[in-house]
C-alpha cells in the first residue's frame, strides 16, 4: 500500500531536482511525496514577491491532494518579508 504512512506536498521554487531528490531519498517507506513548483527563473524581488501567490494555490491543490504535511522549499522569498511572516504563513 502507498502513502500509508503519510503523504507530504513538497512546494520547490526551481524545477531543479535537489530538493525532490533529497526528500525522496531520506523518507521511509510508505510515505508519498507530491512535488510542485513556483518556477522561479530569476532572483529579483519582484518574481519572489509574486512567488508568495503561486506557493499559496500550490499549498491549496496540495492540501485537495490529500497531503499530510506540505512543506515550502527555499529561503529567499521568506526573508524578504521577515521571521515573524514566516512563523505566521
């Protein structure tokens, strides 16, 4: 049986595969990982200012998918609005 264990929404900026990677070498057996991305292609403020949107109706699909736990890759963005944004979202 899949995902019997739990099923985790994994949110990356890039379509680069590290973070994927990571995750899915390092999660037991019966958990699923449904990986989605931002897109990011560049790092200026203003594409990671847009981000925050996307990664909130990824989180939205994710969490219709089922998801246990979602879980938002990455740095940048977050600390473009601060500690107290990121405890909060």
């Amino acid at each position: 049986m899949y995902a019997w264990r739990a099923r985790i929404g994994l949110i990356n900026p890039t379509h680069r595969g590290k973070a994927f990677a990571f995750w899915y070498k390092r999660v037991p057996e019966g958990v699923e990982i449904i990986p989605t991305f931002i897109g990011f292609r560049s790092s200026d403020r203003d594409t990671f200012e847009q981000g925050f949107k996307r990664a909130e109706e990824l989180a939205a699909d994710l969490k219709s998918a089922g998801c246990d736990i979602i879980s938002v890759s990455g740095t940048p963005p977050v600390l473009l609005k601060g500690l107290d944004f990121e405890r909060e979202w």
